[in-house]
C-alpha cells in the first residue's frame, strides 16, 4: 500500500486549498496539460472523453426538439461584430484579432469568434425569406475565443469548447418558449446525467447577456461555497434581427421581423463536476459521462484462474457498461488510488477466495461502500449499482447546497454570511441595479439569479430596505 | 411536371461547365453557402450532417484501431512553429496571424494552426519520458486555417474541417506499420463506405508532406477527368522528435529517439463524393453517409388512407434506416427532383393502386432503376437495395476511371493524352525531380503517386528516356 499511500498524498486536501486541489486533480487525473499558449489548454483523451458523452447525450437532446447541426466560420470581420451596439460593447474588449493572411495585411480585421450571433444573423439574412422558412433551429459544437485576463483549466480559458444553438422564429412568444425550452434542457441534463442540482432562474439586466432581452441561467453550487454559472440560455426579442435587416414575409404577404435566441454550455462542465463531487482522493465522475464505468481489478493475478475469470467478468461487462480490465503489473493498492483519482463509479475487486464462493467485491466511488455480489448476477446488479451511483452523488450534491444555503434580511445579515459562510444567500432586491452594485461592493456578492421558485424571505430590500417582490440568489462566483 | 422540369433546368449540365454545375450542386442541395468571410463558407445542416456521418464511421474505425481523441489548442505561437524548418516553410507562408488579443499587442504572434504537429510535438515532450509512456495513439477533429489565394467549396478553403491523427512510437518499423495502416483505414473507407475507388501509393518527394520522410496518399478520379488527393498518412521518421527534442528511456535504460507520424482526410471528401457520384440532377449520395437513406413520397395523397398508409410504411423504415417521409403541399414532380438534387439514394411512391395491390414502387437514384416491392418485404429489401446501390455507385467510378486511364510511354504521347483526354496518365518516371517539373511545365500534369500496385508500361522513363523502374499516376488536380 505504500503507493497508494504515495499517490493519495501527492494531491492537496480540498480543506487546505481548494484552488490547488483542483489543479493537482485535473492533471494528475490526466484531464488537461497546459500548452505553450498562455490561457490554452490541451484536454487530453481522459478528459476529452467526458466531453465527447456530454456532447453525445446533449446533440441526442437538442436533435430529438428538432435541432439540426451546422458549422459557421471561426471568423468575424470586425464590421459584423459591430452591427449590434451593446453586443459589440460586450465582446471585442477581449477579442483576439487576426491582421495577416500569411505575409499580406487584411483589408479589414477578422476576430476569432467569442460567441457568433453576428454569423449567424448574417446567415439568416441570407436564408429566410418567407414564413415557410421559419423556424430555423440551429446549433452548432465548436470552440471560441476569449481573450481573458486570468484563466484556469475547465472554468475560464482563452479558447473553451462548447455548443451554441440559435434558432429563429416566427414570433416572440414561439421564440421565448424556445428559450424557456433549452434552459430546462440543461437543468435536466445537469440534475439527472451530472447528479449536479442547480437552481433555474433569470439574470438581472446588470448580468444579462450583451445584446440579450433575458437571459436565462442554471447555477450550480461547487463544494468551496461558490456558486458557478453553468449554463444559458437567451431571448433576444427582434433586436438582433432588426440591427441585421432580417425580414420574412408573412402569412399575410406583409413584411415582418422574426424573433431570436442562443444558448450555450461549455467545458466549464467538466469544472462543474469536478468541484461538486470531487474529494481528497480525486475525481468522483457521474456514471453518464465516465469514460470508464468500471474497473475489474483481479486480486493475487499470478493465482491460477484468477485472470481468466477477471477477464470473463470484463467481457461480460463489456457489453453493458464502458468497462474496463486493469491486467498490468501495478499493486491492487496502486489500482484502487489511481481509479479512485480517475473517479471511476465502480471498482470490481476479484481473487482467489471470490472465485472460490463465485462472487466479487463491488466497490462504489462515491461512498466507497462494498457490496458483494454474485458472479452470476453482475450483468444485472451493475447497471442498478451505477443508477445508484448517480443517486447517491446528486443527494449528496443537493444536501451539500441546501446546507449552504442562507437567508438574509438585511445588509448586515448578508454582509456577515458573505464573510463566514460560503455559499448561495438568498435574499430580497428591489430591483435597483445601484443596491446590486452595492451587495458586490459591501458583501462581495454578485446576483446569481431571480429563480423561477420564489419565496418571500421578507418584505425589503435587503440593501436599502424599500419594498422588494423578488427573491435572488447571491453568492461568490467563478 | 412543371416544376420538375424547372429544378431540372436550375442547374448548369456537367458536360457545358462542370466548374459551374459543383457550385450550383453545393448551393442548390442546401449543403453549403457563403460566408462575409472570404473563403469561408457556411455548412448548412444538410451538408453537415454528411460530416457527421463520415465522421462517425471513420471514428469507429480509429478507436477500433486503438487510438484516443484530443483537443489541441487552435493557436500555434510563432517561435513554436519555427522549430521544424522544412514544416515551417512549407506553412507560415499561409498561416492566419493574431496580433491582439483586445487592445493589447501580443508580445508574440500567433497564427491559427494549419495543422498541428508541432502542438503535439510540443505536448508529447511533456508526457513522454519512459518506454512504457510509448505508443501513444492521438486523433483530433478540429478545423484548420490556411490563407489560399483562390477558393472553392469543400475542396480548398481557407477554414476547412479535419481529423489529424498524431502518433508517436518506440521504431521506426512500427511508426512505418501505423502510417500504413492509416492509409488502408482511408482506402477502405472511401470504397466501402463512399464508394469511391482509390489508387494507393506514395508521394514523389516533390509532393511531399512539408517535414515529412514518405507521404502516402489515397487518390480518387473525378467525373471531369481530374485527380482528387482524399487522404494522406505521413511517416516523419525521428526529424520532429529530434528538433523538438522528446526523448524517452527505454528498456536498456538508454536514452533514444521516438519516431513519428501524422494523417488526415477532410471535407474535402465531401467534394469527392459530390465530383464522383453527382449528375445533372443533382448530387448521388453514398448510402452510408447520406443523411436520409430513403424518402416516402405519398402520391395522390388526398385520396383516402395514402397519407395513413405512407406514415406507416415511414415509420416501419425509421427502424432500420434514416428515412423521411415528404407530407408537404408540393407536387410528386417537384419532390421527386428535389430529392433527387438531394442525392436520396431511395425513394418510394406509394398512392392508392399500390395500396391496393400491397405494394410500392422503390427508386434507385445511381440509375433510376424502378422496382416494385411488396410492403411487407420492406424491411427485409431495403437495406439490400441500399447495398446493391452502394454497389453500382462504386462499379460504375471504377468503369469511369478504367476507361479514363491512359498509358504514355512517350512525352509526346504525355502531352497529347493531358491535351486531348480528362484521366489519369501512367507512365514510368527515373525519380528525377526535373523530369517531374518538366512533365508539370510541358504536359501540364502534376505526379499523384507511386501506386503500390506496380505494372512496368515501358523500360524508360516517360520523359527524360533513361532507365525507368517506378510507373506512376500523372494527371491533372484539384
């Protein structure tokens, strides 16, 4: 065990500091190695094969809504980002702009897309003409650019992987459904696939996204007490279509101007798993989006018939489940740290003994509970055990955020949670961008969102004690 | 038939201007559509989806063969790029450079990657240090940018999409063995699946990867008589290995060299499929990729139960390919040649008479063959009927490129064939690289490869008249 013991010490306690905790756990788990781009990384294949089962479940969710997939250049020539005011405002202070194609000066400076409605407008322009073309439902999976100024792996990086849909509709309540549609699209993929609760809400003006009528927002809460915006979803109203000219021609043979939005997760996911269920020993991932479900870890292999039935076992669960056999001349010992890091859901313990009684040791990452099971149950009892792998890391989630979180009624309340308490502060707002900015500046809070479930914490502001309706949840944030 | 007719007529004949009749194809099919972007286009979901498919499948083929996917960053810095010399020359005269990222000069430029070798050299560094971190077996999908002068789509454009596998291995025996084996994965692929027929062999030194020791190339013959390179593998030796200076231990303790190498088909293979299999209907899609197999086209289907009858006969289909059925108001005529500009490898008419008789009529889109089929055979004769148009699609380019295959044992004979007949041109070549430049300056035909398969046509070489041992493919190329 003096490995094991090696590998569990080589990671910082998450007590000690959470921020070093997370980087020791995203390389030493091998999801990302930093590039010789500063703010770049490299995601390699452990970590990229979690994003490749996101992007699986996820395309299977936006096609089976209708959603069809599509491919924009990277580029934006400077003059398209300007046509929507707020929107260019928002984004080309941290564009990474391209001058030269190969020794000539450009006539004009193309930006790697940050986001791209103004593509797609461009596009739109082109395509619609008449009611019968609407509704366009598009997405597309790609990576963008933005030039931030303090980055770290998975939650903030220059470039970052993600899908942006944009769909076009005919009216504005067609299009806000649409909006409300992809948001709930997300919680469920967070809850029930991530085992990540998050709260579903709509961002305050100060917050919105730029050029966005409203913006929809799921957040999460990681287990240091930040809150983490996880995905959004926006309603556009016809701005963007009216800045770009879109118009169709409606039933009535009359000119009319469609409605817009766009919604977005990211590779900030994978930072969201990681900080909602990791623990002193690594990685804990959902069984959803595990690169490797299962791991068999035969027992005393040089015992005769000990790899041939670790073997049988693996072939079996093969066909179920992403499995895999871990034959190599490493320790059990070095076995368990290195899966425990990689977080895999189940471990499979198989030896002499077992094979004797025709059983194996189950053994589950989230709760490091064993349970014994028959050899000739396995194919049955794994699925159930990985559902209860998902279980039991959303309860823990959901238990960890419902403990953390705080309501507060007034200034001093909040100011004190913000400062002893990490987690969300649920507290009234009367609406006034100035007590927002207030909140940030005295308690160090920012609104995380006004959530669709409301609940009268009390009648005041909890800022400047005028009347407020609306509940918000605060907190720190990445 | 009316608007059948007119659709018919929206495109240009191949025969009077093939250049004409690929862009109305690109345009008319929905599979692409210009950019603001010069040189970049837009794929639209159509056009998408046919990626995705032939993504998918080669994706298989890939982890099959043991290989893992990644992401790299999209930027290369500019010292970086310097460090192989041949890799760079051959690839900063088109790069794309960034200068600023938001208002701030960079301190150094970078340029988005044309391909990323030296990424993954630069990362490989990094992780490898023992024989046991050795082979590594790394693919990306990815898009790439090189600044070209003139463009068209899916064949050169200045944003194209990709896969670039990047291996690195202990020997050089092996590193040789996986860039064939790559090369077979793309042969077998674009037969099989694409029904595209393809010459093996490798590149004269002349064509080159720009780094590598030995390219190998797949090339295809298109309709107009011009050669299409679809795919390359590139064996590179321990030249990037050793400029970047990874080295490992191994075994014996030593300290030695890896070996290295790189390989990639693009969207360009969309081109290919468009240039093989397309007509003046429109485009031919190849069963495995095309992104609805068969369509349900209900005729006289306001008579009663066609509607009914159509839908199920659809949903029987939905099972087993990808169908769709067309409900619309439009006419049969005006469906039958969109489908067919569509390249719908299937088509079914269903109206009343067939009800009543049990059956539908099935139309193969390579060669318009009609055959009656009992609905309750459906679903055993589809996917036959899908393979024997597989089939006939692929017979019929191999005839194509049989017949369009000359051999020249003379430069005169060289320059009259490039003159007078489109094909491929073979011919025996004494390895001098002027004799090549002279063939491109004289007959205007640049060399496509060393086939593996070698037949001697003469004893002397087709232009200087010296000793001669290799036959090559000449040909003019997209």
């Amino acid at each position: 065990m003096a490995k094991n013991d090696k590998m569990v010490k080589a990671i910082t306690s998450m007590d000690e500091d959470f921020a070093k905790w997370y980087t020791d756990v995203v390389s030493k788990a091998e999801l990302m190695d930093y590039s010789s781009v500063k703010g770049c990384m490299i995601i390699r294949p452990y970590g990229w094969a979690i994003w490749e089962n996101i992007q699986k479940i996820l395309d299977g969710m936006f096609k089976e809504t209708g959603h069809e997939n599509v491919s924009m250049p990277m580029f934006i020539p400077e003059s398209l980002l300007q046509i929507e005011k707020d929107h260019v405002e928002g984004f080309a202070p941290e564009a990474a702009w391209i001058t030269h194609g190969g020794n000539d000066l450009l006539e004009e400076r193309l930006c790697v897309r940050p986001t791209s409605e103004t593509l797609f407008c461009d596009h739109y322009k082109n395509i619609i003409h008449s009611y019968r073309d609407l509704p366009k439902l598009y997405n597309q999976w790609c990576s963008v650019v933005r030039w931030e100024k303090t980055t770290r792996p998975f939650l903030r990086s220059r470039e970052f992987h993600w899908q942006e849909g944009h769909t076009i509709h005919a009216t504005a309540e067609e299009a806000q459904a649409e909006t409300v549609q992809m948001l709930n699209i997300y919680a469920k993929f967070a809850e029930e696939f991530l085992a990540i609760p998050v709260i579903k809400g709509i961002k305050t003006e100060k917050e919105r996204f730029a050029g966005a009528v409203e913006t929809y927002t799921i957040e999460a809460l990681m287990h240091d007490g930040k809150a983490l915006q996880s995905g959004t979803s926006h309603f556009f109203g016809d701005g963007f279509a009216k800045a770009f000219g879109i118009q169709y021609t409606d039933k009535e043979n009359k000119l009319s101007t469609p409605f817009q939005t766009s919604w977005g997760v990211s590779t900030r996911l994978i930072g969201a798993i990681i900080m909602t269920h990791g623990d002193d020993n690594g990685l804990v991932l959902p069984p959803a989006v595990a690169p490797i479900q299962v791991v068999v870890v035969p027992i005393a292999s040089h015992k005769e018939g000990v790899t041939e039935k670790a073997t049988e076992v693996y072939e079996g669960l093969k066909k179920i489940c992403r499995a895999k056999i871990d034959n190599s001349d490493q320790s059990p010992g070095w076995k368990f740290a290195e899966y425990e890091m990689k977080g895999v859901p189940l471990r499979i313990e198989i030896g002499p003994r077992d094979i004797e009684n025709g059983e194996c040791v189950v053994v589950r990452r989230d709760n490091r509970e064993k349970v014994v099971v028959k050899l000739c149950d396995l194919e049955t009892e794994i699925p159930k055990l990985l559902n209860a792998v998902r279980d039991g890391m959303f309860s823990k989630a959901l238990e960890h955020r419902n403990s953390a979180t705080y309501d507060a009624k007034t200034l001093d309340e909040m100011t004190k949670i913000a400062e002893t308490k990490p987690g969300f502060i649920r507290a009234m707002w009367c609406g006034d961008r100035e007590c927002e900015e207030k909140l940030k500046e005295v308690a160090g809070v920012s609104s995380r969102c006004i959530p669709f479930e409301q609940e009268a914490i009390s009648e005041t502001c909890v800022c400047c004690g005028k009347k407020a309706e609306k509940m918000l949840y605060w907190g720190k944030a990445y």
